[in-house]
C-alpha cells in the first residue's frame, strides 16, 4: 500500500484512500489467513474488489425471500430485480477463488511443503475419518467467505472514517503524527511490535469506531425467554437487533457525542472488548465478532503507515469543510463519497 500510494506523490496526484485500502486489507487478510498473498490470480487489484462491494451490497439489500415464506413468487420476484443473478454471478466468482486456495493447500500438503495456516488444519479435519465431527470442502468455503466479508470490508472501513476525520481536524493528524515518528524514528515503517506505545494512535481508532462502527447493527439476536425492555414485552423467540452506531452517539454515555474527540478515552477504562455497553463495536457475549483482534491490528498498523510515511493535504480547492461524512447506505457503514487526499512523502 505504502509503495502504491508513493508513486502519486511525485505528481501530487489525488489518491482514493477508499480503494488503496480496500486492496491493503485483502493481502493481509490473504497473508494473515493463507500465509501468501495469491497475488496474479482472477481476484487481484481492483476485479477483487469489485465483488467484495458486491457481496456486501446484496447483503444490505432487499430480497423478497428474506421476508417472505419461500414460495415461486418470492423467487420470480429475486428475478425481476436482479438480485438472483446477482447471487448467481459473484457465487460463482467467490465459488471459484475459494477451491483455488483449497487445492493449492491440497497439493502443498501432499507434497509436505509450506507451514500450516487455518486451511491446512481444517483439511486435516476433513480428511481425519477418526473424528467426531466431519467437516466437508462446502464448510471451508463458507468459512473463508466469514473470514472475507467480515475481515476485508471492515477493516478499510475504520481506516478510511480515521483518515476522513483527521483530515477534517488538522491539528489531530499532526498530534498523531508527532507521536508515531517520535515512538517509531527512522525506521523506515510501523511494525506491530511499535503499536503498544502509540497511545494517542489507539484512542484515535477507538473513537473513530464510537463514531462510525464498520457495523451500524449487531449481528442479530433471538430472544430465547420472555422479558421486558424499556417497557416493552419482548417474546420467545422475537429477532432483536441491537443499533450500536446509535449507542456511539447517545447523549446520555457521551459528551459531545456528534464531534470527533479522540481525548475523550485518554485516561478512560473503557474499551472495545464488549464489557462496556456503551461502546459496542464488536458486540459482546458469545457472538462477540471473531474477528475483533485481527480487525484493531489491521486498522491500527494500516492507519499508522499513512500517517508515519506521508503528511497529507486536501485536492486542489478544497476545504476541511468540503470533507463531508456522509454514509452509505448498508449492511456496512461505508463513506458515501470518495475520500481524495494528496499524499506528500514525508523525509525526515
């Protein structure tokens, strides 16, 4: 991403944060999850994605089947308005990609090559007739699909909203900024052994979250007893969903909750870990997000290279209130607009 993004310095070109982030956080994803980075193949650049908004537009989007008893006329209605073909057509482009991966790992295993990821260890499940519990190839795809949409997405999501909010306080980027390089020197990069000690680094990534939580609603809950909420009788087995993009800006937890102050958590106990019910981004419980870990440190160490390796600047005309903070619409809570900044490569 660093070496992307410096190649538009030396004509002070505008780049789309929104895209170049996008792409960082699938080769890690690729690289945490499947130890490479399966660069070349039908899914780089900027085909792959491509189907990672697709995917996620169609989950945020209206289907009759969802809402419906499943019947030929909720079906002949996923027709008319596309969305099966849809389905159909990035099924099979994700469908594809995922048995690439399965059979790279067939054969490293068969040729006894490469250390072991998370495939290797639940092909070993599927082919170990001893156990209990049987696995098939379909489990692994649908696992690798949980590890893509709910790894890619969100993860260049709390990026893009840090740097959009930075970028609309001046004065906050520069703080950061100080801090990394003063932390990290001449280094040449941020390395995850560096992210302990950006403190102010960290309270900016929390309150990006409180403002914009990658997911505005919680995965969604089914009521198992009877009980009452705020009044209001809540039956075995009603769907309940919980609005954390609401709580982040409820008056009653937050000072000032609409403005960008990543002050707020200096010297605060609360954290993201699902203890704390006034900020929520990654749920709690049992169905807290799996993810939770590998998210903080993608965001943390993507958002600390940009702010480490480049000072930016505004495209031409602009003004910090031209930085709008529209979102979205879906499952996600995308930036609506592009985000254009004009990086400078920073020398010490």
């Amino acid at each position: 991403m660093v070496d992307s993004i410096s190649k538009s310095c030396s004509s002070s070109r505008p780049v789309d944060l929104i895209e170049e982030l996008l792409c960082m956080a699938t080769k890690m994803i690729f690289r945490i999850a499947f130890g490479k980075s399966y660069e070349g193949g039908a899914f780089d650049g900027i085909k792959f994605t491509e189907v990672v908004h697709e995917a996620t537009a169609m989950l945020g989007s209206f289907s009759a089947s969802d809402f419906y008893q499943s019947s030929l006329i909720t079906r002949v209605i996923d027709v008319i308005t596309g969305l099966k073909g849809r389905l159909e057509s990035c099924f099979r482009s994700f469908d594809k990609f995922y048995q690439d991966i399965i059979d790279d790992h067939l054969e490293r295993a068969d040729k006894g090559e490469g250390e072991q990821d998370i495939i290797d260890v639940l092909i070993g499940i599927m082919r170990d007739q001893s156990s209990s519990f049987h696995i098939t190839v379909d489990h692994i795809k649908a696992l690798l699909m949980n590890i893509f949409l709910g790894g890619v997405d969100t993860s260049s999501i709390v990026v893009v909203w840090a740097m959009a909010e930075l970028a609309r306080k001046p004065e906050l980027m520069k703080k950061a900024q100080v801090e990394i390089r003063t932390s990290v020197g001449k280094k040449g990069k941020v390395e995850e052994s560096d992210l302990e000690q950006l403190l102010y680094l960290k309270m900016v990534v929390k309150e990006t979250l409180r403002l914009h939580p990658p997911a505005p609603l919680l995965a969604p809950r089914e009521c198992m007893n009877h009980c009452k909420v705020n009044g209001y009788d809540i039956s075995p087995g009603t769907r309940v969903m919980v609005n954390v993009w609401a709580i982040g800006r409820n008056h009653e937890y937050w000072n000032d909750p609409n403005e960008f102050c990543p002050e707020r958590f200096d010297d605060s106990l609360i954290d993201y870990k699902g203890q704390h019910f006034e900020f929520l981004p990654f749920g709690s419980g049992r169905r807290i997000c799996p993810g939770m870990t590998m998210g903080m440190l993608n965001a943390e160490l993507a958002l600390a290279n940009l702010l480490y390796c480049f000072d930016w600047e505004l495209a031409g005309g602009m003004n910090v209130e031209d930085i709008d903070t529209d979102e979205g619409f879906g499952i996600t809570l995308h930036k609506k607009s592009p985000l254009l900044l004009v990086p400078l490569k920073f020398n010490w």
